[in-house]
C-alpha cells in the first residue's frame, strides 16, 4: 500500500510539472529537411515524419533535448510560453505549437562534437550511381569522373548521404583523427 501510495504520488508530481511547465519543443517547417536525424534520437518516440517534415507530440515530448541538438539545421527549437494558453484547443498544431496569445523563440546550439563530424567518400567503394547526389539537401556532393565527392563546406552532416548510398561508400570520420 505503501508503494502504492508513492507512486501514486510521484505520477502526481511529474503531472503537475508538465503542465506548469513554461517551454515546448517546436519545429520550424521552413527550416526542416526532413533527415530524420531527430526522429531516430527521440527517446521516447515523440517525433514523427508527416509530408518530409518532423512533428512533435507534445503529449508523448519529455522536453530532454535531443532532437534540438540532432538537428543538422536548427529547425527545433526550444519555445518559452510567455502568456497563457488556449486550454480549450484539443490538440496542438502540426508543428506541436498550441493556441496561444504570444511567444518567444530560443535557438540552442548543435552540440560541438557533432561539428567535428564529418562525412566522407570511400572511393574504392563508390559505384557513381549518383542516388546520394540526388538526396543531398544542400547540393553539397558532386561527380568527378564518376565517383561522388562531398563539399565539406555545403554539408551539414544530416547523414541523407550516408543512408541512401547502397553500397556503404559513405563513411563518417572525426576531424582531426
């Protein structure tokens, strides 16, 4: 009965926190290329994929921030209510953003490991069957005699390439290693 009763108890807590709660995760549908990266590193599977584009269920979000520091364009950000929200809305917008009177945006930035990533051709296995090129959302991955090359200055390492390639060709590497 005991356990019962502090269980009961901490679900109570965790209740009123979220809903006292003053911030959200938002996605900017502009700035979303659809890579999914933050789909993958939502812990508990609150980001979906509808038309290319990521939505978060504010229900399911425990506001831990790892899509934000997933994301290879800063579409998510983190999003502080300043007045009261529409309690009367059933659900949130396609972009997880409820009825509200007004708000103010905070971007967080990408973690700094992420930009000591980088992605890289294998030449040896690159079959220069182009599909990466037609994926890449920046246009950063040309042909030289058919083999794919990436510029490092257009790539936001999204990872697109890396996970159409058929044959593996594409590869992560540490900068500096």
């Amino acid at each position: 009965m005991k356990k019962y009763i502090i269980m009961l108890l901490a679900t109570l807590m965790v209740v009123m926190l979220m809903a006292t709660s003053a911030t959200y995760h938002k996605v900017d549908p502009d700035k979303c290329i659809g890579c999914t990266l933050c789909v993958q590193k939502c812990p508990v599977k609150a980001i979906t994929m509808v038309d290319g584009k990521a939505i978060i269920d504010r229900e399911k979000c425990i506001q831990c921030g790892l899509c934000v520091k997933a994301c290879p364009v800063a579409a998510i950000s983190v999003v502080e209510e300043t007045a009261a929200a529409d309690t009367t809305a059933a659900k949130p917008d396609s972009t997880s953003v409820p009825v509200e009177k007004k708000t103010s945006s905070v971007q967080v930035p990408a973690q700094e490991e992420e930009a000591s990533k980088l992605y890289a051709v294998q030449e040896d296995k690159c079959i220069g069957c182009k599909i990466c090129k037609k994926k890449c959302p920046t246009g950063a991955i040309s042909m030289k005699q058919g083999i794919a090359q990436i510029d490092q200055g257009k790539c936001i390492q999204c990872g697109i390439c890396d996970q159409a390639c058929p044959v593996d060709a594409i590869a992560v590497e540490v900068a500096g290693e």
